[in-house]
C-alpha cells in the first residue's frame, strides 16, 4: 500500500519478522507464579480415582497427593487449591461435616502445610461437597437455598480451615454478605493474615459438569439449578456490582468464573478495581481442550497456553487451572 506515492514509514510486520524482536515487543508473559493449581482431595491412604469426564485428573488420599505438593514446589507453582470428595455417609441436608475441625480439608491442610510451609494453601468455602442436594447452602422446604443461615455455617467452615494453617480461603457460593461476616470472623479470632479470594462473579454456567463428577455432587445436584444465587450469564455490569460489594467487605482478591467465555469480565474488573483479579479455567473448558488435544485436533500445548496467555492478556493475575502442573513443566521446558 501506497500513501500519497511513498511507501508507509510504519510497517509493523518489521517488528514481527525474527524471534528476537517479538520477544523484545510482547506485551504479556506467562510464569509458574501465575498459576493455581486445583487439586481433588480423597480419604483414606493409598487412594487413586480417575476422573472419567477430565482426563488426567485424579481424586486422591493425602499420601499421594503429597508427591504433587512437591512437585509444585519445585516447579515454583505458588498455590494449590483442595476440593474434597466427601464420603456419601457425611453428607447432610445442612451440610454440618465443613465445620469439622477434623474432617478431610482441615486434615490435608494440616499435613500439607508441615511438610511443604512454603506452598501456598487455598480452600473452598461452600457447601456443594458436603449437602445431599448438591446445593452450596442450606434449603427451605420450597428447594429455595437460604442466604443468612448458610453464612452462619460458611463462616464456621472458613475459620475451621483457617485454624489448620489455611492461607487462602475462598467462598464461592455466592451468597450476599459471606465476604463481611468471614472477615470479621476470621478478625476476631486472630486470623489476621489469612488472605480472603472472592468468587465475586461466577456465574451460573453449564462448563462445571466435570467439576462436579470429580467431587460427587452432580448425583445430589440433579437437575436442580444454582441459578437463584450464581450470576446470570447475560449480565455484565452486575459482575463489577458484585466485585465492588466484596472488596469493600474485605476481600483480598477477586475471582471471574469461569474462565474463556467471561474474558471480558476480567477485563472490565481489572479496568475498574485495579485489585488482584483471578480467572478460573474450569472443568468443562479443560475437558473440551483436553478431548481435542487427544484426538488430534488441536496441539494441545499451543492451545492451552495461549487460553492461559489470553486470560493474562484480558487483565488477569493468575489462573486456577487443571493444566497448572503441565504448564509448569512446559515452562521448564522451555516453552
């Protein structure tokens, strides 16, 4: 192209034509400090599980999920993230087992911090593994989930996590109020440094079905919805409404679930808040890419990492992804 007879004095694809130089001009990088790394968590000793719906992942008993930790470590993954597969016999309509200070998170929590301190620990604070309707809360008689009463248990549940040595905790149940009542608790009781990650906008979406499978709440879910307390997948602006709400009760950081389709909600977050924002890349995205990559229709390596860069670029401070462990190896690697 030609302007007014002259050749243009910009032409971009200079700064594309050798490996240095888009080195020298790319704008976003991932790292290992970027990433969480969620893992699913069994009773027992010597306890392996397959995951049918998520290829690769694994339900596992604390003895051999200690070999990860340590892997984590050494790849410098800064968190790991436990969800529990609660035995079916604990399970209750008010889902009473969270608050157990000896129940299955408070005791994986408690081996892996006095083996690996230096490995950041985030826990689930919601109810969904714990109910017998698969609900984050607990029930009226009409199915309804009540906001106030599941708090009072939610907040029990965070400071029993936070008194195992817990350094994150994470309520992703999207009730009203949860983040305040939490702080205050966890205030109260001299959890001072425990960090507080915000499920601000998670929205009712149909990409967690394998995240359910994993930790056996789909059974009791049914087909019952969580529309009446997660976001609906219209909205935009109620999203940075939610945000708002929680960093002023106090949260730390927030999170955008899920992750791909909400991009753009990460990036209005970032644009706004300015706080440490969090993307998570959830069950249903990696079983699409995972199904792909294994049939070949995809270089599972190159589009993993670019979803992951995609989710830096969008405004991102790191992602939970079940891919953290591959990605870190990958980055090692080289790549």
């Amino acid at each position: 192209m030609h302007i007014l007879g002259q050749f243009p004095a910009t032409r971009m694809r200079r700064m594309r034509r050798d490996d240095f130089s888009r080195r020298m001009m790319r704008e976003h990088r991932l790292t290992a400090d970027d990433l969480i790394y969620p893992v699913f968590v069994l009773d027992g000793k010597g306890a392996r599980e397959s995951v049918a719906s998520m290829p690769g992942v694994e339900r596992l008993s604390v003895d051999l999920l200690l070999p990860v930790a340590e892997e984590c470590v050494a790849l410098g993954i800064p968190v790991m993230a436990l969800f529990p597969v609660i035995d079916t016999s604990l399970k209750t309509a008010d889902g009473r087992e969270a608050t157990n200070a000896d129940g299955l998170v408070p005791r994986v929590a408690r081996e892996l911090k006095s083996r690996f301190p230096e490995l950041g620990l985030l826990t689930d604070v919601a109810l969904d593994p714990f109910t017998t309707h698969g609900q984050d809360g607990l029930i009226d008689d009409t199915g309804y989930i009540l906001n106030d009463e599941t708090v009072k248990i939610l907040v029990e549940q965070a400071c029993v996590q936070a008194a195992a040595g817990v350094d994150i905790v994470a309520p992703s149940d999207m009730m009203d109020g949860r983040i305040g009542s939490i702080r205050t608790a966890l205030e109260a009781k001299g959890h001072i440094h425990t960090r507080l990650m915000a499920y601000s906008a998670k929205y009712a979406s149909a990409f967690y079905g394998p995240f359910r499978d994993a930790v056996g709440s789909k059974g009791n879910l049914g087909k019952s919805s969580k529309a009446v307390y997660q976001m609906d997948p219209a909205n935009s602006d109620e999203a940075l409404w939610e945000v708002g709400l929680d960093l002023q009760e106090g949260a730390d950081m927030v999170m955008v679930k899920p992750g791909m389709p909400y991009l753009d909600i990460v990036r209005r977050v970032k644009d706004t808040f300015r706080a440490p924002t969090y993307v998570y890349q959830v069950s249903g995205e990696y079983a699409m890419l995972k199904a792909a990559g294994s049939n070949g229709w995809l270089d599972e390596q190159k589009v993993v990492m670019e979803a992951l860069l995609g989710c830096k670029r969008a405004g991102a401070d790191g992602v939970l992804t079940y891919f953290a462990l591959q990605v870190a190896r990958w980055l090692r690697a080289g790549a």
